[in-house]
C-alpha cells in the first residue's frame, strides 16, 4: 500500500476549508416588466436600449446559481409598470422573522414598497412595520452577526436607522455615502459571512471610513475599478460570493482569503443600476 506524504497546507487551502457555506432564503422578482425609461441615479439612462430578453436570460442564471448553492429561492410576482420591481433587495429588510417594509425615495419605485409588503403578509410573516421614514430596504442595511451597517447620503434618511433598530432590535451603525454612483450601500459594500466585511472606501465621508476601519480591520479594501462595476454589490453565504465576472481585482482577492467567487454576468441589469445583491432579498427567519 502507497501512502501519500503528508504536507503542510498552503495558507490559502487553509483558508478554504475554514470556509463555510450556510444556506439562505432568498426572495427575488423576475424582470418581466424591466426597462430603463427614466433617471434616478447615474447608472441609468434611457437612451442605453436595455434588452429585457437578455435581463431576464442574466437573471435566471442568477437564479441557478442560487440553487446550485443549495439556497432556497422564493419569488415575487413582478407587477407591470414597475420596471426596477426586479430589484427586490430594495423591497424590505428582513432580521429573526420580523419585516421593516421599503419607503421608496422616488415616486417611480413608490408603488414598489406596498407590493413587496403584501408578499410577506400573504407568506407568513406577522410582525412587520410600515416605516414613517423613506428606506430603501437592504439597499441601504447590511445585516451582520451583531449590528446593521446602514447607509444613508442619497436614498435612505437616517431616521430611518433608529426606526429600524427600534423595530428589529439590533445595534445599528450610520454610514454616509458622498459618491453619487454608489447611491445604496449595497453598491460599496457587502458583508463576508457574519463577522467581516467587504468594501470601497471612496464611497464614504472621512468619518465613515473611520468607522469602518475600527469596527473592521481586516476588511477586504476593494479598488475603484471593481467597484465601478459594481463588484460589491455581491452576495456572500460563508463560503461562496455571487459576484459580477468583470471584478477581475476583487475575485482574485476573494480567492487569496479562500473564497470561492461565482462569477454572473448582469451587465443588462447593471444599465438601471443593479447586480447580483440588488436582485437578492434575504429572508433571515
């Protein structure tokens, strides 16, 4: 019998087999109905001709690679004149069962926040809260294993953030964004796993960033050019990170802390402003 030698693993294998992945429930929309016919942030533009037939092509690849993970995928009707509604992160933020619902900033998203709240009530969910204050769900709250991250500059009012941790009952932190390309938090940022995180600091006030270096110092610091194509605005589960393919940069930095990145091309969805997180609404219950 020939036994192999036994040798040291590599920091990264390491790494990897600390890894680990934790299935998730997810809501997403199908886009249906999804057109760029106006401007609310500097992504969109209506002369883009954006393709639905390849948005909903890139989408349902999306959507497979969620399943392929072993995530649970629940879906949102789509309703008609509601061309972003595919963007179902923006629809409510969900922490132990309990539901903050969506304020819409623009009055193009408004309809949004009432059909996104009617889903959770038809499914299931009991203690949910119509907020006073404009909030554009898990666009602009990133949940982690002992406080909220919370955006606010462009969509988000930062009553919002006391209001949701009054309601959710969890520490939530204030962060401003001052770039107007990453108008949510979830275009800066994404949590890795439950106690980390992944960002761009260009996105932030100087007193932002402060916080973020001090509440995380071994953060992964992405470089502009993967944010501007919106590389951040990815999903982790542990282990594996759904990440838009053109983040060449951030990828290659994923995989040296033992990641495992499943790159998805959304560049038609990416014309209004979204990618993979954008499309994702957790379920956490």
């Amino acid at each position: 019998m020939t036994v192999s030698p036994v040798t040291e693993p590599t920091p990264l294998a390491s790494a990897v087999q600390k890894r680990t992945a934790r299935p998730r429930r997810f809501l997403m929309c199908p886009p249906e109905h999804f057109a760029v016919t106006y401007a609310i942030n500097p992504w969109m533009d209506p002369a883009s001709g954006a393709d639905r037939a390849r948005a909903l092509a890139q989408w349902e690849r999306l959507h497979e690679a969620y399943l392929e993970l072993g995530h649970q995928v629940e879906l949102i009707e789509p309703v008609e004149g509601l061309p972003d509604m595919v963007f179902a992160a923006n629809g409510g933020l969900v922490v132990d069962g309990r539901v903050y619902g969506a304020r819409f900033r623009h009055p193009q998203r408004r309809p949004e926040g009432p059909a996104y709240l009617e889903w959770f009530r038809r499914n299931g969910f009991t203690e949910i809260l119509e907020p006073a204050h404009v909030n554009e769900g898990e666009g602009d709250f990133a949940v982690l294993d002992g406080l909220i991250l919370a955006g606010t500059g462009f969509r988000t009012e930062q009553a919002a953030h006391t209001e949701a941790q009054e309601h959710l009952g969890r520490p939530v932190v204030t962060l401003r964004l001052v770039d107007p390309r990453f108008y949510h938090l979830d275009t800066a940022l994404f949590p890795l796993g439950d106690d980390n995180i992944a960002y761009y600091p260009g996105a932030f006030s100087p007193g932002s960033r402060a916080v973020l270096q001090r509440l995380f110092p071994d953060a992964l610091v992405a470089e502009e050019a993967d944010a501007a194509v919106l590389g951040l605005n990815a999903v982790c589960d542990g282990r594996h990170v759904v990440i838009n393919a053109e983040a060449t940069g951030l990828i290659a930095q994923l995989r040296r802390r033992g990641f495992e990145p499943v790159p998805v091309d959304l560049s038609e969805l990416r014309k209004a402003g979204g990618g993979p997180k954008c499309c994702t609404l957790e379920l956490r219950v």
